[in-house]
C-alpha cells in the first residue's frame, strides 16, 4: 500500500505525483500484518551496557511471613538471579530488598521484582510470586479496608469474594485466568492487564454491597458471546443479563426493635399525678363539714353491708 499521492491531469489523462508527497515511502512498520501491540522480548543484545545508576526497592513484611520467606530466600534468589537482580533479606528490621547489578540489561524487571516481593509479603506462594517476573504477567494489590467502617460487614463482604468452600473465588480465577489471594485487608491479583481491570472492579463492588454472582453470570454471558464470530463486532448489552435493585423488606431483629424503642424519649416530661385533696375537690367531698362527713362515712358502711339502700349526706 503506497503512501504517495497521484493527481490526474485534464490533458491526455497523464497522471503527475504530488510535489508535496513525492519523497514519501512505504514504512516499513506500517503493515497490516504487524501487531502493534504486541511486547517484544527484551535481549541482553538491546542493551550491551551497563546502567549509570543503581536502582532498589525496599518493602516490609509481617512478622508472620519470616519463617516462610527465611525457607524460600535461596528459591527467590535464583529466580531473581536469572535476570541479574541481587536480592536480600533482613529479618531484624522485617524488610527485603532488591537491587540492580552491573550484569543487569532490562530496564523494567526492578519493577517486576518489586512487584514480586510486593506479592511475598501480602501471603502469596513464591510459586504463584515468580510468574510476575515474566511478560505480559503483571499484579496488582487491592486495598478493600476503609470502604466499610463496621468490622461485621467488613467480614461477611470479604467472605463474599470467597463463597462457600472457595468456590466464587475459584470461578473468578477461572473466568479471568488470574490467580487470585485474599488475605486480611488486601487482594492480590496476578494475571494480564485486561483481566486485572475485571478484577478490581468485581472486588470493589463487592466491597460496596454488590454480589459477585452477578458480575460472573455477565462474564459467563460474554464468554459465550466472544465464541459467536457473527456477534464479535456487534453491541452486547441486549445479550447481556440486567439486573434491577429491589428493596426487599425483611423482618427486622427483636432486640434491635427492643433498643430502638428504649431510645425513643419524650421530649416533655409525664404529666404531674393528682394530689389527695384534687380528687377530693373533684368528688366534692373536701367541701362539706365534719358532720356531712360523718353521715357519708356512715352511709359508705351501710352501703358495704347492704348495696340496695341509697344515702344522701346533706
């Protein structure tokens, strides 16, 4: 395919280039059949020379991890000695470092071997750890603390992503071919860059209050469609499951009923009880004399004793 421009001319139909695009050429990387995408490999041939500075990274790890990671240091240092990174680990101070060599002639593999020990230090088996180093492979460490406040809901949604028995947890991995560590207050991924985008989303929403079920029925549902050469380049979303929210009703717990009413207080205070001379002034018997008095306690005992016969004391 040219990159030069031919104009026609009116006389004889002779066509003339254009004198603005007459010195323009074919590249040689504009071809169909060239990936541009595509990550090339990086040899020790591309760089034949050291690099001017030493880079190193520093990163912390529990107490907890120092038994495991004192057992695997000569693992990790031959994994790191493949590409020319010098590894260490200090178990006084809790930290392990990696650094750049003389010998080292890939620029980028500092960041994957942080990366790496990064993934170390968050309970990721070495064996998983190590793919970081390799291309197209990359990680990435969720934070899912601060999203919830209370601790209950923190739990149950965390072990939301897991399911029962590891089973969401085990479909995930299956349907965005990532390996997947959930561990107190993070999530490691590990997998390729488009997949590591699905997974963050899925874990955060899950963190806000929406299952993950949901998220791998549409992924399921995309799955299916990719396999369809017809429907490749077409809109998705009336193939795809919607699903609405519903506010379901549910019955709510006895004892929080209970400590929601103890709560509610009355904002004036309860009405002042009568005295004995109120109700006396309301029955009329503080106005009459000692004499009336006595005739009406004596009427009230005959009353006792016979209810028929009626007495009036004035």
């Amino acid at each position: 395919m040219g990159m030069g421009t031919v104009e026609g001319s009116s006389e004889g139909g002779v066509a003339h280039p254009n004198k603005n695009k007459k010195y323009r050429k074919d590249k040689p990387w504009d071809r169909d059949d060239i990936d541009h995408w595509k990550i090339e490999k990086f040899c020790a041939e591309d760089n034949k020379h050291h690099f001017l500075e030493e880079s190193s990274f520093k990163i912390m790890f529990p107490k907890y991890r120092e038994k495991y990671l004192q057992q695997m240091s000569g693992d990790i240092k031959r994994e790191l000695g493949k590409h020319f990174i010098k590894y260490e680990i200090n178990l006084l101070e809790g930290y392990m470092l990696v650094r750049t060599t003389k010998k080292t002639y890939d620029p980028y593999v500092i960041i994957k071997a942080r990366d790496m020990i990064a993934l170390l230090s968050r309970s990721v088996p070495f064996v998983h750890a190590k793919r970081v180093l390799e291309d197209e492979t990359y990680c990435d460490i969720i934070k899912i603390s601060g999203i919830v406040n209370n601790k209950d809901k923190f739990v149950k949604r965390r072990q939301r992503l897991l399911g029962s028995n590891g089973s969401t947890l085990k479909a995930l991995e299956i349907l965005t071919q990532c390996y997947i560590c959930v561990h107190g207050k993070t999530v490691s991924v590990i997998g390729h860059f488009k997949c590591l985008k699905i997974v963050r989303r899925i874990v955060l929403e899950c963190m806000h209050n929406i299952h993950p079920v949901y998220s791998i029925k549409d992924l399921l549902a995309k799955r299916e469609l990719a396999k369809n050469e017809q429907l490749k380049n077409e809109n998705w979303e009336k193939y795809l499951p919607n699903f609405k929210k519903r506010n379901v009703q549910r019955k709510k717990n006895k004892q929080i009923l209970d400590k929601r009413n103890k709560k509610k207080k009355n904002l004036f205070p309860p009405d002042q009880l009568p005295r004995k001379i109120d109700i006396q002034m309301e029955t009329g018997e503080y106005f009459l004399n000692p004499k009336q008095k006595k005739n009406l306690d004596n009427a009230l005992d005959i009353q006792s004793a016979s209810p028929l016969c009626s007495f009036s004391p004035v």
